[in-house]
C-alpha cells in the first residue's frame, strides 16, 4: 500500500495474548495520552476460535504508523508480540 488518505482495516492475531495483557496495555496507553490516538475511527478487541484479536479502522496508513511507534514498546513490555497485521485497504464504510 502506498502512503494515499485511503482508510485502511487492520486485523491483529497475535500468537499468544490474554484479555489482561490487551487491558493492561490500553492503561498504560491511557496513562501516556497515546489512547485515543489521532486517526484511529474504530477498535473492536474480541476472541474467536480460542485466539485473542484486535481489528482497526484508521483514516490512513501513515497514521497507523506512528502510532505503532507508541504501541510497539508497550506491546514488548506487557509480552505481546502482535505478529505482522492483515492490511486492507476500505472500499467503503457505511455508517447507520
């Protein structure tokens, strides 16, 4: 994907990640003024099929970016390894 305002889905499954380490990093993101992060439109966390999962909708994949730069330490930090993303670039959003 190229750097376009195109809004992108990003899907996470991790390898291993429990609902306490998901909450415990969005405190810490909380606690550093990184939550809501700017670009975000939407985050869903769910389990499915005995796997933790996070999907996003950012407005931009540059805006994913630099967030990630705010996440990666504290995803380390509390034993999440994200694994690499499913990037998907939005055709459409409607909204009710």
């Amino acid at each position: 994907m190229d750097d376009r305002a195109t809004s992108v889905l990003v899907r996470f499954t991790p390898a291993s990640a429990t609902t306490e380490q998901y909450d415990e990093t969005i405190r810490r993101l909380e606690k550093s003024g990184d939550w809501l992060p700017e670009g975000l439109e939407l985050h869903v966390a769910f389990e499915a099929g005995g796997k933790f999962r996070v999907s996003e909708i950012w407005d931009s994949q540059a805006q994913f970016d630099a967030f990630g730069k705010h996440l990666m330490p504290i995803l380390e930090d509390v034993g999440i390894d994200p694994g690499a993303p499913e990037m998907l670039e939005i055709h459409n959003i409607i909204r009710r």
